[in-house]
C-alpha cells in the first residue's frame, strides 16, 4: 500500500571516499531522514541508491567528488535515471559552525543540492574525452619526466669532467639526448666513468621517453580531431591544446550554461574587486587551470604569428594597457571563441 511518505520526494547527498561513501537523505523541507555508510563498490552503489529509495522518490543527489572518487557512483545514479548534481565541498559556515565529519558533509552536500547551492551537472566519464583525458595524463607525466632527466643530465655535465663540458656545451633537447644515448664509457677514474654511466642512462631514458609520448601522440590525435575538427582549425590551437580544453569541458558540455560561464571556468573571467565608489577590476585566479594555461598557449602564439592579435595588441599597448592586461583580454576573447567548438561535430 502506497503511502504520504512513499510519495515524497527524496534529496539525496553523499561525501565520497576510496573505499566508502556515506549518504545522507533529506525530505521536501530539508528534514534529516537518515544518514547511513556503503562500501565503494558496484553493491555498495546499489545499496546506497536503494536505501534512498526506501523512503520515497529520490529526486536529486548531490554527489561530492564526481570526477574523482564519486565518478562511478555517478554513474550507477544517472543509469538509474537519478538527477545528479556536483557538490564542489561543504558549506564552510557549516563546519565553521558544526565541525567537520564525512556524516556532517554528506548532509552540507544533500543541502547544497536541495537549496540549488549545487546545480552543476557532473562532466561525464563515459566518452571520447574520457579517453582523450586518460591518455593526456600519461604523456603529461612522460613529459614531465622528460624534463626532469634532461635538467638532470645538464647539472651533471655541469660538474662533470672538462671533457663533458665541452662536448655537449649549448646542445639542444634532442641533440643532447642523442649524444647521451651514445656515450660508451670506458672504464678509468671512478667518479669520470660513474658520471658517463649516469648520463648514458639518462639519455637512453629519455629516448625511450620519447618514443612513450610519440605512441600516446598517435592515439591522441585521431581521438581530437574526431571530437573537434572545428576546434583544431583554429589559429594557435594544437592537439595537445585542443585536448586540455575538451577535458576541462567535459564529455557533456551542455553542462556548461553559457560562454560566460566558460571562461569562469578557465579562470579567464574578470573578478569585480570595488572599494568605494571605483569600480576596479582584478584577475581571476580560479578555474580549472590547465584550460587557463591553453588559453595563455594561443594566446602567445597568435601575439608572435596572428596579424590581427598582432595589430590588437599594438593598439591596446598604445591605451596604456600592460601586457599582462592585453593577455588577460585575450584570453577571455579566445575562451569566447573556442566555446562554440567544445561540443561534438555533428
């Protein structure tokens, strides 16, 4: 026999963890129905869902951590036809005022979510840009790795023997590799044949380095420019560009209401900071900062390469603007321009 109470819609909050997450379930009004634990597992999402459903229709969970430790219960959530929400983290008045328990920031997050607080619609972990994120996270590690052993080789020519010195002063990146990966030490004084055996490592690390961020390059690539023709065609957008602004975005961009709200995102929007009555202005720092830092990528490239951008900045430049300023503008004009690209080609 159906009931009041099976009839009322249910909001639902969860603070996620590795291992478990805790739900919290509130009534129309905000009432605190339950809190209870479930395991991080495929069980424990259905579990979790199901003692949700226990007291009435769930209408809306708002979900702690849903490109990270949440992502699967997400998922399980909106293939039950569940609305879910992204809670950024708990009201900080709340713990101010209650402290700090995961039962205490699954209830903040069932409240952000039921007072429209938390509105946003989770990225999505079920598509190309998935794939495209998971590949960019090996070669930016490759890459960086890469970094890191070439400025080591560097500092230990700089305190190697003359010889060294010599031969490799003023080499490029590659030159250097190359002539590293070559080196046949022979055996002679010990900290010398030591130093060379060090390099040699280095150098054949980095190749192989080299070859990792060629093979992620040749899976990468296809992926972007299937996903975002538009976006690649652009001047000043590359795959390793277009790819970090198709991750910042998502699988489902629709989740992103407006241009505006993009570049919020990129943390290129200006930040009104008034005191009195100027109206003053600073930058934003927030954002996803990889977005920013594709932004800043174009950004560059059009000031040495784009007449336009070029002929923009000479005309800001003679405003008075500073070139951190003429920047800023232009990265907010470029997160204008690539929104409309973000969404799959059709």
């Amino acid at each position: 026999m159906t009931t009041v109470e099976d009839a009322r819609a249910i909001t639902g909050g969860v603070d996620t963890h590795a291992d478990t997450h805790v739900a919290a379930a509130l009534d129309p009004l905000g009432g605190l129905l339950g809190v209870r634990e479930f395991p991080a597992t495929a069980a424990g999402y259905a579990g979790l869902l199901g003692w949700l459903s226990g007291f009435g229709t769930v209408a809306l969970v708002g979900v702690e951590g849903t490109g990270s430790y949440g992502a699967g219960l997400a998922r399980h959530l909106a293939a039950a036809g569940v609305q879910v929400v992204e809670v950024d983290r708990a009201d900080r008045q709340d713990r101010h005022r209650q402290g700090k328990s995961d039962p205490l920031d699954a209830v903040s997050a069932a409240r952000a979510a039921l007072s429209g607080r938390a509105a946003g619609a989770p990225k999505g972990r079920d598509g190309a840009v998935e794939a495209i994120r998971a590949l960019m996270v090996a070669k930016c590690s490759a890459r960086a790795e890469r970094t890191q052993v070439i400025n080591q080789a560097r500092a230990l020519i700089v305190t190697g023997p003359e010889e060294l010195r010599v031969r490799f002063a003023r080499h490029t990146a590659d030159r250097l590799i190359g002539g590293l990966a070559a080196l046949r030490p022979r055996p002679g004084d010990v900290p010398g044949y030591a130093t060379r055996v060090a390099l040699r490592e280095l150098g054949r690390r980095a190749r192989f380095l080299d070859v990792q961020i060629g093979h992620l390059d040749e899976l990468i690539v296809p992926l972007v420019t299937a996903r975002a023709p538009g976006l690649l065609a652009l001047h000043g957008v590359g795959p390793d560009t277009a790819a970090l602004l198709l991750v910042a975005a998502g699988d489902h961009p629709g989740r992103l209401r407006s241009e505006a709200a993009w570049a919020h995102l990129c943390g290129a929007a200006p930040i009104p900071a008034s005191s009195g009555k100027v109206t003053r202005w600073r930058l934003n720092r927030g954002g996803n900062r990889d977005a920013n830092h594709a932004l800043w990528r174009i950004v560059i490239t059009r000031m040495s390469s784009h007449p336009a951008t070029r002929a923009y900045v000479a005309r800001r430049s003679k405003e008075g603007l500073s070139k951190k300023e003429i920047i800023r503008c232009l990265k907010r004009y470029v997160a204008r321009e690539v929104y409309p690209y973000l969404r799959p080609a059709r």
